[in-house]
C-alpha cells in the first residue's frame, strides 16, 4: 500500500485514438497519447495500479493510473555515436587545436 502524501508517478490517457488528428501516421493514429506525470499521492491509499489523484509540483490536480511511487530520476542523452568521435577530431584539427586530447 502507498500512502497519501508519497510522490508518485501515474499515467493518464490525453486523447483516444479517435481523439486524435488526422493528420498523424496511421500507426501513430491508432494508439491514444498518454502522458506520466509526477505529483504527490491525494487519497489515503493506493495500491500499483489504482486510479488516483496526484498534486504536481506546481498545484495541478491530475487523475490517471498510478504506476510508481517514489520515481527516480532518468536521464538519457540517446545512445553512443561513434561518428561524433570522428566530427570532433575533423573539428579540432580544422581549428588547430592538439589531436591528442
């Protein structure tokens, strides 16, 4: 059970997919857009899962499924490149700059 007041994160369908333009992909058309947002748990419990109410950091009130409490921060800048490697190296020496660095 997770109690009132955790902070949590839940995700909310914004529209259905006949909700959605028509000028999308078709593959992208056909599924709804959901969203995650991260707030702090307002009912009084709550099991994984549950349709709750969360207040965002900024005092919004958001309704959606809740998916997990106390979520970690996740950054990612994409997968490694090794062209950029390549460009870098192209970059210095066009600049003059040492190559061993």
């Amino acid at each position: 059970m997770i109690e009132q007041g955790t902070y949590v994160r839940i995700r909310k369908t914004v529209l259905k997919p006949e909700e959605r333009s028509s000028n999308l992909p078709d593959d992208t058309k056909q599924v709804p857009f959901k969203i995650w947002v991260k707030g702090y748990l307002q009912d009084d419990w709550a099991d994984l899962f549950d349709i709750v109410t969360v207040k965002t950091i900024d005092g919004r009130l958001e309704t959606g499924r809740l998916k997990e409490a106390n979520p970690p921060y996740r950054h990612s800048y994409g997968d490694f490149v090794p062209e950029i490697l390549c460009v870098r190296d192209i970059i210095k020496h066009d600049m003059g700059g040492d190559d061993d660095a």
